[in-house]
C-alpha cells in the first residue's frame, strides 16, 4: 500500500483522501491546525508547514509528498524534495506564491495578461495609476486568497494611502478587465508528460469569494485555455493537477492566475466527470494512466460560504450531491459545497436558483 504526504490538511486534502482511498492509498497530513479536516481521513503530524522535523518525518513515513496548499514556504518545500518525491516540483509552488513571477512567466510563454505593474512604495503606485489609467485594481504579491488582499481602484483618491493600507508589502497594479466572463481550466499532466484537460468552467464570484461554477461543454474558448495550459505545464514540466484561472474579453483569454494544486472550480469533476480531479492528481503524481476527463452531464457546484444551509431542503433537489468539509462556520469561510447534476441545461439553472433562494 503507497502511503501519500500531504502538506495542509484543509477542504481539499480531505477530498484528495477520498479518492486515494480507493485506490488502495493511505495518508498522512502535515497540518498545524488541531480540527484539521483532512485529519480523518488519515495520519496528522500536527506541526507548522516549515517544522524541519515535521518535513522529516512526513518524507520518512512516506512514499512521496504534494501539498493542497499553495502558500506552503518554497525553503521548506525545497528542503522536502532533497529528503522525498515531491510533486508538483518547487517551481511550480515558486511561481503561483507570488503574483508578479507568475506574471512574468505567462508574458514569457506569450500567454495574453492584463498590463501590470510592479509596487513597492505609495510613489510606485502614483506613477503606475498614472501610466495604466483607473479602474484597476491592486493586490498583494503573496499571501492572497478568497479575493483578500485586494483594493480595487476606481478613482484617484482611492489610491491614496493604499500602499499602507495593503499593508506596506510588495504589491502590483493590474488594470481593471472589464471581461464577459470568468472560465477556469482544470489541468493534468502525468509523469510521462501525458497532458488531460477537463471542460473549462465559467464562475461567478460575490465579494472575491468562488460563488458558483459551471463546466461548460464544447465551450468556445477551450481550444485557447488548452492551448495557455499546456505551455505552463510544460514549461514548469508540472506532474499533478493545476488550476489555471482566466479571464475572457470578447473572443480571447487573458490569464489570471495559476493554483499549483486541486482547485474549488474542480469540484463539479467529483460527481461530474468520468475521473475527478482529485483522483487524476493522484494518478498523475503517483505515475499511473490518468483518467478519462469527460462530463458525464450538465453540473454546476454552489459554494456554501459562511456556513452551511439545512440539508433536506437541498437533497430534496434532484441530482444534489453534499460535501460538508466539517469547518466551523466563520464569514467568509468555505465550509462546504453542494453538486449539481442534470441531464437537462433548463432544469439544472432551476437548480442553482432554489439552491442560492436556500442559502439567503
Ligand atoms: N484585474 C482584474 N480585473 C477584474 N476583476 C478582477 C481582476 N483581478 C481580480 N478580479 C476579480 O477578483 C477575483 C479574485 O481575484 P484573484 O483571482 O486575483 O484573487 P485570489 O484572492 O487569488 O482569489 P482565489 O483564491 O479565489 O483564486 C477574480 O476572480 C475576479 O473576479
Ligand atoms: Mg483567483
């Protein structure tokens, strides 16, 4: 039996576990928190993503090691991969933990972005809103997620002050995209360089927060998210799945950001496609054939944010399908989230309706 590492033991490691089960897997979870959700499901070391010890015994106890966090310290992960396996590799985790290399790496690729710029004083960012022009919108170069860290700057008076207000960190300006729409593309690359690609899903976010995700099948724009894809992947020679975040503006994709790891606009692949991500990831890294990516219908998941709803009115819901990552609630928080599925467009929009009229 192959005994997986996981670094962080959130939402996703617990969802990981419950595809490797199956596949005859067992894990252990490096994860500081004492009500870790993953931690059920498997071992726990409980200590810090960086404790030297901690990193030692999880390569020891192991076969190989991913991580389902992706702000996992690069020192820490490249000391992880002179002990173990570690997949994906330390460039990968270096590239998406900070905005601007990630920037620079899909400039360097020819994959379309929005223009930018680099801050790192409350004059840079004068001279950036001048030479970008507002909207815009500013962020941390690390740490963010969930949309925080974030200021989005709509006239010149929202500038001032902002470099102290997102706390005085390096940061970068990115013009505002007025977009029509956001896809994301969840990608696979196994170790023989295979690459797979489900269907892009197109998403909606309240607040910064991942609301709602659809899979859209024999979308327009896959081929081009295809295409953005598989030049990362091979250029960082990625092993595992990937996240890759867009944002659409008429008939073209500008890149948003990459997640080195499984991706919450993945869920729907659980119930809705042939393999699910987690199981591919798991594939990939451990160097089995990865797994057919088709839909196997119309799917859409509606994150539960805050806290969870009450569960029977939702699996009254046909094709409802309930994923309760066991958090405390928190606003704000991911605590769950709920597939739907339905062989019929129409009645699966009716769906997401009575699903959000039951989060209110
Ligand atoms: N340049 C931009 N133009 C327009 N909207 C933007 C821009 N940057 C971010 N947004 C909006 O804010 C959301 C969150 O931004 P982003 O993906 O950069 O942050 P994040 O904190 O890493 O989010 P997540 O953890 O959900 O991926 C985007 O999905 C999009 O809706
Ligand atoms: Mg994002």
């Amino acid at each position: 039996m192959k005994k997986i590492g996981v670094v962080g033991g959130g939402q996703l490691g617990q969802m990981l576990a419950l595809a490797g089960i199956p596949l005859g897997l067992e894990f252990i979870f490096l994860e500081p928190s004492a009500d870790a959700c993953a931690a059920r499901l498997g071992r726990q070391i409980a200590a810090e993503y960086d404790d030297i010890e901690g990193l030692e015994r999880l390569a020891v106890e192991t076969d190989l090691v991913t991580f389902e966090f992706e702000n996992f310290p690069v020192q820490a992960a490249r000391h992880l991969a002179t002990l173990t396996d570690l997949a994906p590799g330390v460039r990968a985790l270096d590239v998406a933990q900070d905005r601007l290399n990630e920037k620079a790496l899909f400039r360097e690729l020819d994959i379309p972005v929005a223009d930018f710029a680099a801050i790192d004083s409350q004059d840079d960012l004068d001279k950036a809103v001048t030479r970008l022009g507002l909207p815009a919108v500013l962020k941390t170069r690390r740490l963010g997620y969930d949309g925080k860290g974030q200021k989005v700057l709509r006239t010149r008076a929202d500038a001032e002050g902002a470099f102290e207000e997102l706390g005085a960190v390096p940061l970068i300006l990115e013009s505002f995209v007025p977009f029509n729409r956001e896809l994301s593309l969840i990608a696979v690359r196994g170790r023989d360089g295979e690459c797979r690609f489900y269907p892009v899903a197109e998403n909606i976010h309240i607040n910064g927060i991942l609301h709602l995700s659809r899979p859209r099948l024999h979308d327009f724009m896959q081929e081009q998210a295809q295409t953005h894809a598989r030049r990362v992947l091979e250029s960082l020679d990625y092993v595992g799945a990937l996240g890759f975040e867009f944002f659409q503006v008429d008939d073209y994709l500008l890149a948003n950001e990459i997640a080195p790891r499984v991706h919450n606009t993945g869920h729907w692949t659980i119930e809705g496609a042939v393999t699910s991500q987690f199981e591919n990831h798991l594939r990939a890294v451990l160097g089995l054939p990865l797994g057919a990516t088709a839909a196997l219908a119309h799917a859409a998941m509606v994150n539960f944010i805050g806290e969870m709803p009450a569960i029977e009115p939702v699996l009254h819901l046909p094709g409802a399908r309930w994923h309760d990552y066991h958090k405390d609630p928190r606003p704000g928080r991911k605590v769950g989230h709920v597939t739907l599925l339905s062989d019929s467009p129409r009645r699966l929009e009716q769906q997401i309706a009575q699903v959000e009229a039951l989060m209110r």
